[in-house]
C-alpha cells in the first residue's frame, strides 16, 4: 500500500453519525470512505476541466468560422430570399 499522510478533519456531528453508518453497513473504514470521496471529488474537478476546455475549443473554432466565412459555399442569398422567391401567391 502507498504510503498514507494522517489528516485530521472537523465534521459535523449528524455526517459522524451517517459515515460511521454508511462505513459499517459497507464493512470498510471510515477513512476509505473519506479517501474514495476525495478522489470523486478529484476526479470530477478533472472532468470538469476537460468539458471546460473542449467547449472553448469549440467556441474558438466557432469564431474562426465565423471570421473565415466557412459554411457559406459562396453564397449571396440568404434563407430568407430563397423562401421569398418560391413563394407563388
């Protein structure tokens, strides 16, 4: 086993009361429980960054598009006048 640091923690007394609960009824420890907390709790941060930086990777590449003109084709008309000129009223 990796080598462990000793922490010491306050908690309120009703999560004492539901992690020596929650510890007993899985049969571990109540600093595992602790332990497997702090590394959700990581690994979600970690998540987060990267939906983070992939959505500004997808903005980036929005504006680049938008400066550029892709996705235009070279067209001139515009949705609106094509629906306009097949009108037949």
């Amino acid at each position: 086993m990796a080598r462990m640091v000793r922490k010491q923690i306050v908690i309120k007394p009703e999560q004492e009361r539901a992690l020596e609960a929650h510890a007993k009824a899985l049969g571990v420890s109540q600093s595992a429980l602790i332990r497997d907390a702090i590394g959700r709790l990581l690994a979600d941060a970690e998540e987060q960054e990267r939906r983070r930086a992939a959505w500004e990777a997808i903005e980036e590449m929005w504006r680049r598009a938008d400066r550029e003109g892709w996705g235009s084709g070279g067209r001139t008309w515009t949705r609106e006048e094509l629906h306009e000129r097949g009108r037949t009223d």
